[in-house]
C-alpha cells in the first residue's frame, strides 16, 4: 500500500572465485500493520450494501419508521438517478429474451462496452 515495495537481498556464495550458490530473502509483501487495514477495508466493504450504506445501519432499529425510538431515517430521492450502463445491460438481456424467449440465461454475463460518440 502507499508504493510500498518489499526489500530483497540475495546473497552469493563463492567458492575459489567461482559462483557456487546463490539465496535470495524478500520481506514479507505486506506487514501487520498493512494487513490489518487491509482485512479491515474488506469487512466494511463486504458490509455494504447495494444502496451504499452499511447493512448493520440499514437494517437497525434505530432506522426503522415504525420504532417511535429510531435515531435516523432513510429517504429517496424523488426522481430516479439512471444507471446506464446498468440500463444498457438490461435492455440487453431483455432483447435476448424476446428473441429467444426459451433461453435459461443463468449464469450469463452480459458484458459491456464504453464507446465514445
């Protein structure tokens, strides 16, 4: 992390001028410190959801309408925000279907592409 890159020294060994052996040590790609904000940024990852904010928030008490105790609420906007790249794969995946309306597409991936105009 931060361009850090691990030293490595290799040490050699010779016998009457002649290389005989060679050992190289690295040191470890990343130390305790680098590790732990590592697993670190993974766990919040892994806790987010789709919508962006923490699961444990999202899905506390203290966020449900209902609980006269609730310490924070969730509100959308009032207009959708399109993604359309999203919307791209979709419209996709919905023409396939139509066409071959049959088809069993799990396990497809609908692969997308940037072109400029």
């Amino acid at each position: 992390m931060w361009g850090w890159e691990p030293a490595e020294t290799t040490v050699h060994t010779y016998v009457g001028g002649v290389l005989v052996g060679s050992v190289t040590t690295r040191e470890p790609e990343f130390d305790t410190h680098q590790r732990d904000l590592l697993l670190a940024s993974a766990a919040f990852e892994a806790s987010i959801g789709s919508h962006g904010f923490p699961m444990a928030e999202s899905t506390s008490a203290d966020a449900d309408p209902s609980n006269r105790a609730a310490k924070y609420r969730f509100t959308a906007g009032k207009f959708p925000v399109v993604d359309y790249a999203e919307k791209a794969r979709k419209d996709a995946e919905q023409a396939y279907l139509k066409k071959y309306p049959d088809a069993n597409t799990n396990g497809h991936i609908w692969p997308l592409s940037r072109v400029e105009s």
